[in-house]
C-alpha cells in the first residue's frame, strides 16, 4: 500500500523537523586515518599552521554536499518507475535526471573539487557563489543556512585571525601525518627536484599553470603509527634519502606488512592533482595506462583535514557481505567518486580527463575489462544512493540505500566519452525472457571472436603515421581527445554489424530488497556488437548486446558452487594439468625421462655411432614450442629437413597444454558466499564452455602421501606471473569471524600456532603442480585444517590484511593502488593507503 505523497513544500519541512534519531547501540561515526600519504612539491602556501580551518571548512563542505542530497518527492522525477529515475535520483553523473537534478550534480561537482582544492587557505562564504548561484530559496535552504551549517562558517570566521590557533577538533601529537610531511618537507633531497624547477622556468620560460603538471607528489608515512605495520618509529625515513622521487620499501613497512619489501618502492607520482584515496573501485590496464572510476574517496587530503563527524547520524547499507566494510560504506566522509584518473605506470603521471557520453554513475566493486586497444567495457557494481535529512537541532540522518548496476558502459580512452549498453537476456531452451540479473562482486573475463577485427583494431590504434605521432607524443589526455575529435571519422560504408568481442560473468551478488543479497553461480556470455568503425581504431557500437547463458551440466560436480568477490585471471600462458609429485630435483629428473630420448644415430646409416653430435629427439613427432625470448626464434618454428640441425621435441600430455589454448582459460579461486569464504579453484575454457575443478596439494605431515586441500580467500586480486597464480590482499576465514562479530567463533587473526593459507599479503600458488610445500604448512592437532608455519620472531597476530585495493601489471611490475590496511590483531582500526606501492615479485613460488 503507497503512502499519500505530500505536497512539495510540507515534505521538505517536515524533513528538516524531525530527523530520525540513531538506534541503541550504535557506534560513534569516525573518521579513517591515512597510513601513507602524498604531499606535492613544489609546497604552496598552507603550511602546517595555515592548515588549521581546513578541517572546518571541509566540515561546512560535507554538509553543503549532504544538502543536495535531501529528500525530494519522486513525483517530481522522470521515469519515476525506470532505473535512470527513481534509482538513479541524486546522483552525481546521472544524465537522464530532470533540470534540478543536473543543477545538483553540478553544485555536488563544485564541491567536491572544493575538497581537493588545497590552494585556500580559508574559506569564505563568498568563494561559494558560483554553487549558491543554482540555490532556491526553499526552507531547506534558509534552516541549513541558520542551523548546524551556520556552525562551522561560525568557527572559520571567529578563527579567521587567529594565527596562533589550532583547531580543537584535531589531535596534533606525534602520531599525526603531518608531521612527517613537515619532515620531508625540509629534506636534502628536495633540493634537486627545486633546482630543475628553476632550470625549467628560465629555459622554457612557461607560466605557473604549464609548470603545474610537473608538481611533484612526495610519499609519506604515518608518523610513529601505533602497529605493526610500520617500522618507522621515531627515526625520520627522510634523512638518508638522495631522491625525492621513490620511498623504499625497507624504509618503512615491517616484514609483517610487506615480506617482499626488497622488492617494493612507494614511487612519487607527477601531474596537477593528487592521487585521491579510493577504495572498492574499478581499474583497467591498457597498454602504459591504468583508467580508475567509480569506488569512494576520501573527503579530506590529510588526517589534520577530516572533517568533524559529530553533527551526523547514518543509517547506512545494512548486510554488506564480505569483502565490504560496513565502517567504510556507511562513513559520512567517504564520498562517491565520479571522476576518471588516468596513471601512467612508466612516466607515473596522473591526469583527470574530461568525461562525455552517457556516463555511469559512481559504481561500488563494479568490474572492467579491456575490449580492444581503445575501448574498455564496465558492467555491474553498485551505487549508493543518500538521502539527508536536518533536524532542528542541527543534526544530519543520512540513509543509504544501494541500488545494483545492471547495464554496460564501454568507454573509448581517446575520446573519454561512454557509450550505455543494455543487456538483453537472449532466448534458450523454454525461456522466451530471460533476464541477466543486476550483480556485484562477478568474475568477467574477455574472450575475442573476431581476431581479425580485433588485429584491424589494434594495428589502426598504433598505425598513425610518423608526423601525427611525433606532434601527438606530448599531448595531454584531454589534448589527445581534442585532437582525435577534430579528425573525420569514417563511419560510412564500413558497417561490420558484427560481435567484436565476448564477455563472460560469473557469479556475484545479485539485489533481492534493498537490504538482502543473494549469492548467484549463473554464468553468461555477452556479445559486444559494433555496427561501424572509423580512423585511428574509432568503433561505433550498439547500444544493446546480448547475453547467453551457459547451460550448467546435470552433474552439480562439474560446476562452481555459487560466491561472491573471488579471484580470476586469464593466464597469458598455456597451462598443463599434469601434476607432478616427489622433490624438486626428482620430479626435475622424472619430467625429463619422460620427455626426452637420446638417439646416437644423428646422420644416415653410413654415418658413425661415435659422434660427437647427438639428435635430441622426444617419442613424440611433435614439434616443441620454443620459447622466443629463450632462443631468439619465434614460437612454434618450423623443423628443418637438414639432418645437422638440432631439433627438439616435446610431448603435449596436458589438456590445457596447447599454444592455441593461450589467453583462453579463465581461471577462478575463493570468493564467500556471505560469510562462508571458499577455497577451490576453477578452470573455465573458453573454446569448450566447460568447467574443470582443480585442487592444491600437500603432504600430508604423518603419511608419505599428497591430500587435496582449500585455501579459503575472498576481496583478493588474482594476477599472473610465470606459470604462477599471485594473489594479493583478502580476507580469510579467520579475518570474517573476526571483522564481523560471528560470535563466539570470533577470532584475532590467527593463532600462536599459525595463520591460516592465504594470510600473507602477497600469496603464490604454482599452477604447473598446484603444490604446497609441507616445510611451510603445519596441520592443526584434532583437524584437517593446514596453517603456515611462521618465523618465531614474528607474531601470528601481527600480519596485515589488505581489502578494495586493484592491482595494475606493465612489463613485470604491479602496482597496487588504494585500499584499506588493517593489523590482524586490531581488526576495527582500517588505514587508508593514499600512496601507491610498486612491487616487482620473483618469478618463483615460495609454496610450491
């Protein structure tokens, strides 16, 4: 039954009047702390004292951004009862909205550059005059306006003066940021980057504004931080250094939090920007670039910025299963981002391009992949969508709502402009409509049907010729989409109204009420259809593409059971599911007995057994695939007829041993289903549309015999190196009871015995034997469940778990961006990572 809707202005007031009040028991809203950070050089003028009123202005900011998310009546909205209307209301990049709604996304735009606008010192209520030039004289208005507003433009005006005051809201002591960017701030080896600055102005002879995109931003770490997860301690990490252009892992992170830091770096990005904080957000790699949307951001810069929280109530998303953290989604001061953040892995450049088209909304865990060299395609996630309301005495109720993504988005990175993409459900066996239901938390993987549409692609993208390269190399990406757009497309007459791609899903979380999630195991294939193409790799695409689903056999062993958040990676090797057993130099020696036979007759007959040049040849007549980086040849050459020519064979007994079978398995590990963490892993060819379950093994301590076990992780990244399956970050079994207050069954961590598989925060699975050392495992007395055996100088309980960070892979090297830190033993104390980490991991696997 409806509720009789009010008139427009007796809604509004009543909102203002009676603002719900908190439930029992609930926590007090805080805000995260950073545990690294970046600081830009050249330092503007807001020095360490000058900074006092940013924390107020930034309070009187997140109201006025609350304030435009206050409740409306939906008869007011188009579409009330279609996605882009009523679940789309309020947000920050929704254009199907009405006029109203687009003058509230350009205020919430303003406000939200007013946040990373570190240039102002103090705000005045003046600087606000092109967002309050769009305000209405409504009652919300006038009482936000002489209520808890009014409060913090109060404390800026009564501060305004004062130089010698430091806010009380903040807590400047020791363990703040602050100090050690004060202290790196001073350091010797800034010296050399202000002395190119110097060259660059008298050499170049540019404005303030060109030199703006050479800005360095400096890592930081938290002073002194109260964890394990530093060992910074009291010394300066900025004494020593030459270079202001990376921060050794060594210098800062424990052996807890980082056991690869020889190998890890904190490098200093360059650009006009700083590198927001984001969490739970999307990131695509394609060539040199990482394209990063969607996720939330924090509202502050630095810790002595946060806003003060005390004037706001939430009523946040209940039932968030794992990996999301309710302390973070329901935050106040974690807001959606709606911008696209362009790194270069190479030049460490950061730019925020212009978006156009039909943009997506700030989508939650939503997942991209690369379509072809110019198009990345975006499908599910989650946007939280707030509504506040003011009460008389000055407190803001927030409630949050989410609302799950069920359409595509395919952006081209030249142009930055987004094309919508419904996905129609197509018809199979007794079902005329069926439906792709909306998800979050899927694996999706990219499957190519048309190479040579994909080779015409991605030769066109690099084919440009030598004079537009060379005036291009140093355009912007905004430069670059200018530039591009000027160029005429061809789309006549090159009509392909073909499937350019395929793009499965699997699994995921899909919405029940606006409160209830259901774990899915469904799987579907979507076709990405383009209907022209143009210059420089330009596709015009359809604005709906179909979904088939995979049909799942009668036998419930051959498929996955259904999760959520699991880890997935298409190999770019061929993989062989020959499993070998023994130690390293016998399964070493037993591989090449069994694939290798040496033969003394090289030559004819009339030749002698004596010589010294020995044929190596297999039992198979296969030819072996040479590696090209190996031998200097390319891959799969062909034996010559000369019978002086040293030729090798090799036999091919694995099923997923196969030079045409690269690129094409899909594999999947973990994921929960709520939370219940799963450990299996999956193999999914794409050719055969089939599912093979695989399982890790390990000797059994008591028995000279291999047993099959899991390794249960879920919110963790699967990428690939070698023939090695690395994973980065996640939660355990453990890390859920604990975060999530399961009772009884409530654990720190791990125990003194051990922690449980998956802990570290960098882990290798080995998928040529899918091994597990018994050195590094121990099996618990009374169970069948194995925990790694750790070093007696390092406290089980002090490793470090990492949640919503994505990890980006160039030429060897992974950079991890975002995301939360937590210690195992303090579980309800989250860091916010604001630095990126580089990591360059050994080809090898420390368990297997």
């Amino acid at each position: 039954m409806h509720k009789k809707q009010m008139a427009p202005e007796e809604q509004v007031d009543n909102n203002i009047d009676q603002a719900p009040s908190l439930d029992e028991g609930e926590e007090v809203l805080k805000n995260l702390p950073y545990f690294t950070n970046y600081f830009e050089l050249p330092v503007n003028n807001t020095d360490y004292i000058a900074r006092k009123n940013f924390d107020l202005r930034n309070e009187y900011l997140l109201k006025k951004y609350y304030s435009y998310k206050s409740a409306t009546p939906y008869n007011n909205v188009e579409n009330n009862n279609t996605e882009d209307g009523s679940l789309r209301k309020n947000s920050i990049t929704n254009i199907s909205d009405t006029t109203s709604s687009m003058k509230d996304i350009f205020k919430l735009r303003k406000i939200i550059d007013k946040f990373f606008d570190d240039s102002d010192i103090i705000l005045d209520v003046h600087d606000l005059e092109e967002i309050e030039k769009f305000e209405n004289d409504t009652e919300i208005a006038k009482k936000l306006n002489k209520g808890s507003d009014s409060n913090a433009t109060s404390r800026i005006s009564e501060n305004k003066n004062d130089e010698n005051h430091i806010s009380t809201n903040k807590n400047y002591n020791r363990d703040s940021s602050a100090i050690e960017r004060l202290e790196a701030i001073g350091a010797k080896c800034t010296s050399s980057y202000y002395k190119y600055i110097e060259r660059l102005e008298t050499v170049r002879q540019v404005d303030n504004i060109s030199l703006s995109r050479y800005n360095v931003w400096m890592p930081a770490v938290r002073k002194n931080a109260a964890c394990s997860l530093s060992t910074n301690g009291e010394k300066s990490i900025y004494e020593s250094k030459t270079t202001p252009l990376f921060i050794k892992g060594t210098q800062y992170l424990s052996d807890a939090a980082d056991p690869y830091g020889g190998m890890s770096v904190m490098p200093s990005l360059f650009g006009e920007q700083k590198l927001p904080m984001l969490v739970y957000h999307c990131a695509v790699t394609t060539g040199d670039n990482v394209y990063m949307l969607g996720g939330l951001m924090a509202c502050y810069l630095y810790d002595e910025d946060a806003p003060s929280l005390k004037d706001f109530e939430v009523s946040g998303v209940k039932n968030l299963p794992p990996p999301l953290i309710p302390e973070i989604i329901n935050c106040p001061s974690m807001i959606s981002n709606p911008y696209l953040y362009v790194l270069s892995m190479s030049s460490k450049h950061l730019s925020k391009p212009e978006v156009s088209g039909q943009v997506p909304p700030p989508l939650i865990s939503a997942q991209g992949s690369k379509i072809t060299e110019r198009h990345i395609f975006i499908y599910g996630g989650f946007e939280i969508k707030t509504v506040a309301t003011f009460g008389k005495n000055g407190k803001i109720h927030l409630s949050k709502t989410a609302f799950v993504n069920g359409s595509g988005y395919i952006l081209d990175i030249v142009t930055c402009k987004f094309t919508k993409i419904e996905i129609l459900g197509r018809p199979y066996g007794g079902f005329n409509y069926p439906t792709v239901k909306a998800r979050f938390g899927h694996a999706q993987a990219v499957a190519n049907n048309q190479s040579n549409l994909s080779t015409t692609v991605s030769n066109t993208v690099s084919r440009v010729e030598k004079s537009e390269s060379q005036s291009t190399a140093n355009m912007d990406v905004n430069e670059l989409r200018k530039y591009v757009e000027s160029r005429t497309f061809n789309s006549r007459g090159n009509s392909l109204l073909t499937s350019i791609c395929s793009i499965y899903i699997f699994g995921g979380y899909s919405q029940t009420t606006d409160d209830y999630y259901c774990t899915m195991d469904d799987m579907w294939k979507i076709e990405i259809t383009v209907v022209s193409k143009g210059k420089l790799g330009y596709l015009k695409f359809s604005p709906s593409a179909y979904a088939t689903m995979i049909e799942k056999p009668q036998d419930s062993g051959l498929w996955p059971s259904k999760r959520a958040f699991p880890g997935f990676v298409v190999p770019p090797v061929q993989l062989s599911s020959e499993v070998d057993f023994g130690d390293f130099e016998t399964r070493l020696l037993e591989r090449l007995k069994s694939s290798f036979h040496v033969e003394t007759n090289l030559f004819d007959n009339d030749q002698k057994e004596d010589s010294p040049i020995l044929k190596v040849q297999t039992s198979n007549t296969e030819e072996m695939s040479i590696s090209s980086h190996l031998t200097g040849y390319s891959e799969g050459m062909q034996k010559k007829s000369s019978p002086s020519c040293l030729s090798l064979y090799s036999k091919r007994n694995g099923k997923l041993e196969s030079e045409s079978n690269k690129g094409k398995i899909l594999i999947i590990h973990g994921g929960s289903d709520h939370t219940n963490v799963i450990g299996d892993m999956w193999l999914f060819n794409f050719t055969k549309e089939t599912w093979e379950h695989e399982h890790f093994l390990i000797k059994n301590p008591q028995e000279d015999r291999y047993k099959a076990i899991d390794i249960p992780l879920v919110g963790h990244t699967l990428t690939f190196i070698g023939y090695s399956a690395v994973s980065f970050g996640g939660l355990t079994q453990d890390d859920i009871n604990s975060v999530y207050n399961l009772g009884d069954e409530a654990k720190v961590g791990g125990d003194h015995e051990g922690l449980a598989l998956g802990s570290n925060l960098v882990n290798y699975i080995n998928l040529k034997t899918f091994q597990l050392e018994s050195k590094e495992l121990k099996l618990v007395a009374g169970t069948d469940e194995y925990k790694l055996v750790r070093d007696k100088t390092v406290n089980a309980r002090s490793t470090v778990l990492a949640i919503g960070c994505i990890v980006a892979m160039n030429n060897g090297s992974y950079l991890l961006i975002g995301g939360v830190l937590a210690e195992r033993s303090k579980l309800s104390k989250f860091y916010l990572r604001g630095a990126a980490v580089s990591l360059t991991l050994p080809a090898m696997s420390i368990m297997a």
